[in-house]
C-alpha cells in the first residue's frame, strides 16, 4: 500500500498542476526480475518518476515510454528482456535472468474510473481487494488496462472495458480468499487476452502499547514501510502526538480500554513495550481473544514464562494456538542493542509473521525469492 498511496498523492499533485500523466505497471515476469507483477511507477509528463518498476535499471527507458503513452493517448505494452548480459540497450548489462512485460497506461483524468481513480478507492477503507488488469503480450493493440477493483463491498469497473465480468468472479474471489495473484487467459473477440488479478492487502496497523523513548525509533520504522502507527499509553505526559509526530493516532487509555479504543482486524499487530509489567499483562489478557496475528512483547523470555504463569493463576490457560501468535522476546536475532535497532529486527519479525516467510538469511533458501505466479488457463 505504501508505493500505491505515493502513487496517489503524486496523481493528485500533477492534478493540482495540470500535469499528463501515464501509469506503468509490471503485468507479467518470466523468469526472474527485481519487482514483481503489481508493482507500479506513475509518470508525470514533466519527468517525475513515483514508484518503481525495476531496481533502477529499466526506469529510464520506461519515462521514454510513458510519455510516448502520454503523448499519443494510448495503453502500450513494452517487453524487456534482462536475460541477456550481452544487452547493452538501456545502457548496463542487467544480468536478471528474466522477461518482464510493462503495461504504460495513459491516464484519462476525465474518467471517474480511471487506473489511479481505482486505486484511489482502496484507501477508502481497510478492506482486502483484488485489482483486475488486462494485458496481451501477443496482440499489442489490445491493452485494455486497469479495469477492475472488487472487495467484498462490491464491484468498481470501468465501463468502456466491454469485459463480461462473470468469468472473472470465481477468479476474483479464489484471489481474495488465498491471498495470491494470479494470471488468467481469456479469449476476447477470437484474440487471447490475459488477466493480472493481484490481490491487496490494507495497510499493517501497528499498535505500540508504550509511549516510551524506545518506541520513537520502532514509529519511523514502520512509516518507513507505509504502516499505520497507533500509539497507546495510560500516561498523560507520554502519550502525546508532538512525541510521535509520524504515528497515525496516539491514545492515551487504561490498560482495560486498549482493545476497545483500537479497531483491531487481521492486519493490526501489536507490541507491548509500556515497561509496565502489569499493564502489559493486562492488554495480553484482552489480546488473546481478538483475531490479531501478531503479539509482541519486548523483555526476556523469562518475563513472557511469568506472564502464562500468572494468567493461568488468574483462570486463563493459554493453549498452544493461542500462545504461537505471542512473541516474546520479540523481534528478529540479529544481534540488537539499541532502541534502532530493536526496531529494525521487530519489523522485520512482523513483516516475515504476516507473509509467513522464516526471516533467515535468503543466501540459504533452496527457492527462488518470488513465487511464480500461477496461471488459469
């Protein structure tokens, strides 16, 4: 969500200025490439890049591209070729071993539904979506785009897309439900189209229960990768916005409130870190039966022990499903001392939870990094 709520401020901006725009988006990789489908660059007709398609690489043959797209009005579809060490065409040797197709789409302003319109609606709300965008890497003139944004309060297209939706539902709602992208294949007029559904996740919502100094670092973390920060703390000298002026929101509750002054759904994670041992304890109690996947809390592992110890003595016998969503210590081990780099191992400790990845070291997985992306024939 990060990259796309850049695109959107970006979009607005140009709007402000009067500004052409085209959005280029990676449909398709075969093989390997630094982005994956999904991944999305705005272009503004006075050269302003938003976003990335590619590590650095391809982005400056890409602004050539988009304002051409901008120029004539018109979807394109270009293809790069990273396989190749010999390819000197966009000045280096990429060396990525892969074929990434990018759609460049002009954007209509006048369209109430136009790509960025669409994307603009998932800030909405903190709802799951599912982007439907529809390419042909064999019939170039036959870029239709960005058409399609469905969550489950519904269906947002535009219209001029003339796709019958119906053979995208049982698609749409298999990519919300699983979490996953995939590519679909479509005959359209006796002409193979395919299909980019690529689902969305809101925002993370992280809540720092403490309003401490070592929470300040842990805020500009999560900023850092688009999250939203909600800091809670039952002190009225701590729990300030001027304190935490990235944080989305800063309470100041009892430790009995917390769960009720949060709204708190499968994309809200939280750390315990008031150095408070008994209110910590308490916020645990009202955490357990929420659907968060994520309970961090800080301090030794012999602070946690006490914890289950003393809600067991208090009638709450945590079982083993409940326990695995507690971490404590929390974070990643990469050896952290300070309050920074806490933070850094906490995030990364988040971030590896909630895409279910082990957090070690990539030199010794026996996988690619990225999945491929299936394909519906």
């Amino acid at each position: 969500m990060k990259e796309i709520n850049d695109i959107i401020r970006a979009y607005e901006t140009a709007l402000q200025n009067g500004y052409s725009m085209a959005l280029a988006t990676v449909v398709k990789v075969e093989g390997s490439s630094y982005r994956q489908p999904g991944a999305r660059m705005l272009v503004t007709e006075d050269g302003n890049l938003t976003g990335a398609i590619s590590g650095g690489c391809l982005e400056g043959d890409a602004l050539r591209k988009a304002l051409l797209a901008i120029h004539q009005q018109k979807n394109k579809l270009i293809t790069y070729d990273t396989s190749n060490e010999d390819n000197t065409e966009f000045g280096v040797q990429l060396g990525c071993n892969g074929i990434v197709h990018i759609l460049f789409e002009f954007i209509d302003t006048d369209n109430a539904n136009n790509p960025v319109a669409l994307l603009k609606k998932l800030q909405a709300d903190r709802k799951e979506a599912v982007i439907v965008t529809l390419f042909s890497t064999k019939h170039r003139d036959m870029q239709r785009g960005t058409i399609l944004l469905a969550d489950k309060g519904g269906n947002v297209f535009d219209p001029s897309s003339d796709i019958d939706l119906s053979v995208l539902e049982e698609d749409i709602h298999r990519s919300r439900e699983e979490k996953q992208h995939y590519l679909k294949k479509l005959i359209r007029q006796g002409q193979e189209l395919e299909a980019l559904i690529e689902y969305v996740a809101p925002a993370i919502n992280l809540v720092i229960v403490g309003a401490g100094n070592d929470a300040k670092p842990l805020v500009e973390a999560a900023d850092l990768l688009g999250w939203d920060t909600t800091i809670i703390d039952g002190r009225a000298t701590h729990a300030l916005l001027q304190r935490f002026p990235k944080a989305k929101q800063v309470i100041l509750s009892t430790a009995d409130q917390v769960a009720s002054v949060v709204k708190i759904d499968s994309f809200t994670v939280f750390v315990l870190m008031t150095h408070n041992y008994h209110y910590d304890l308490a916020v645990l109690k009202l955490l357990i039966g929420t659907v968060t996947p994520y309970i961090g809390v800080l301090g030794p592992k012999i602070k946690l022990q006490r914890m289950f110890d003393d809600l067991e003595t208090a009638g709450i016998v945590l079982n083993e499903r409940q326990k695995e969503r507690i971490y404590g210590p929390m974070g990643l081990d990469i050896g952290a001392e300070t309050s920074e780099e806490i933070a850094i191992s906490v995030v990364s400790e988040v971030k590896a939870i909630l895409r279910r990845r082990s957090g070690g070291p990539l030199k010794f997985l026996k996988t690619k990094i990225h999945e491929d992306i299936p394909i519906i024939p």
